[in-house]
C-alpha cells in the first residue's frame, strides 16, 4: 500500500475502529430502547443503529461502555420533553391481539349481558322414563351411560394430571426452542451481512489505496515532466549562446 498521509492511513484502517463504534452504538441503543418503551424519547425514528454484537468485536474493549454512558448522558441533557413527543408515533392499534372470543365477551359485557353458564345436561345420568321402569334393556342402556361417563371422566382427570406434570416443561422447552431458533437466525444474517461488510470495506480500502497509488505517480510524472522541461529550456539557453 506503500506510505500514506496520517489522514488517509486512518481512512485506510475503519475495521480496527469499527467494532467499538458499532459496539458504543450497541451499548447506547439500549439505553435508547429503554427510555423509547418508557415514552420519554421522540428521537428514536432519527437513530440508526448498524451494531452486529454477533459479528462486531470489542464490547469489553477498555473505554466502550465509558463511551457509550457517554453518548447517553450528553443526549439526557440536552433533551427536553414536550406534550407532544409521542405525535410521531401511529396510533396504537388496541384490537391486534383479540381473537373472536374475546370480542364476542366484549360485546357481551358491552351489552350487560349474563354469561351463558356451563351446560351440565352432558353429565347428568338419567334414569329410564316410567313407562320404562321394568324394562331390563333400559336399565342396561342407563348403566352402559354411566360407565361411559364414569371412564370418560377419568380420562380427564389423567391428562389433567399429566398436563400439571409435564405441560410447563413442555411449554419451556418450546419457547427456549423458539429463542434459539430465533437467536441462530439472527446469528446467520449478522454473520452473512458482516462478512459482506468486510469484504465491501476491504474492496473500499484496495480502491483507495489504488486511487493514492494512482494520484502519487501522476505527482511523480508531473514532477518528471517539469523538470524534462526545465533541462530542455536550458540546453536551448545553452545552445543558443554556443550559435551567438
């Protein structure tokens, strides 16, 4: 790369800087965050944040979370909050989450409506009509009913039992599956978009050195150029006084 002005060696070198900006970026996003979700910052549209922790080295270096603090405080003094700081937001939309049961208890309670009580009609075990009272056939039919329920029921009780058990473990292990799928994907793209990164700022670095080289041998030519000329018009000086 040959030797470069102080200026443009520091242009030359932006990894070895980069990770800790992106890092002290990192560190004060979530204070950011934490002031955003708390309602007391209006400049969260008018950030952006380009930290990898994934891919970025250098959070624990000396002086980044000093940095960062830093960062934090200078914007701490010099925000003022306004009655208006949240207009820059949309408004909230309340009804994202409901599901159809949950709007028809809403109408229900908008309505002042009693809740329709659970059916016990499934449950119960009737005895034969009384003209069927001397009926053996019907008295099994009743009997067979009340063993089905009777093993229906315990049915129940065995997967309630099962799910007080095993169904918060299971629950768990489903979500700590979802974060990690979630933190690997987020690995996967930092990883892919900082390598992609370092190769645009390595092809930015072999660009501008090029371009100095380049600059340099056009300095070195003008040079070589004048003094060609200034040779050239003193050995005309020199041969006309030779003529005269």
């Amino acid at each position: 790369m040959g030797v470069f002005p102080p200026g443009l060696r520091a242009a030359l070198v932006p990894l070895r800087g980069e990770g800790l900006r992106r890092a002290a970026a990192r560190c004060c996003c979530w204070s950011r965050c934490g002031r955003n979700m708390a309602g007391t910052s209006s400049v969260a549209g008018e950030v952006f944040v380009d930290a990898l922790p994934y891919f970025d080295q250098g959070y624990d270096a000396p002086g980044v979370r000093e940095a960062a603090a830093a960062l934090v405080e200078e914007e701490t003094r010099r925000y003022r909050p306004t009655k208006n700081y949240l207009s820059y937001l949309p408004t909230p939309d309340f009804s994202a989450f409901e599901t159809e049961i949950m709007r028809n208890e809403f109408e229900r309670l908008g309505a002042r409506q009693p809740m329709e009580l659970l059916s016990m009609k499934r449950y119960e075990l009737p005895a034969p009509s009384s003209g069927q009272k001397n009926d053996i056939t019907a008295w099994q039919d009743c009997v067979n009913n009340s063993m089905a329920q009777l093993e229906h029921q315990g049915v129940r009780i065995e997967n309630l039992d099962l799910m007080a058990e095993y169904g918060t473990n299971a629950w768990k292990f489903s979500n700590e599956k979802q974060i990690q799928d979630l933190n690997w994907q987020r690995k996967n793209d930092q990883l892919t978009g900082g390598a992609k990164l370092r190769e645009l700022e390595s092809n930015w670095v072999s660009l501008v050195s090029k371009n100095y080289e380049i600059e340099r041998a056009i300095v070195q030519l003008e040079n070589d150029v004048t003094q060609l000329r200034q040779q050239q018009g003193e050995e005309n000086k020199e041969n006309i006084r030779q003529d005269f």
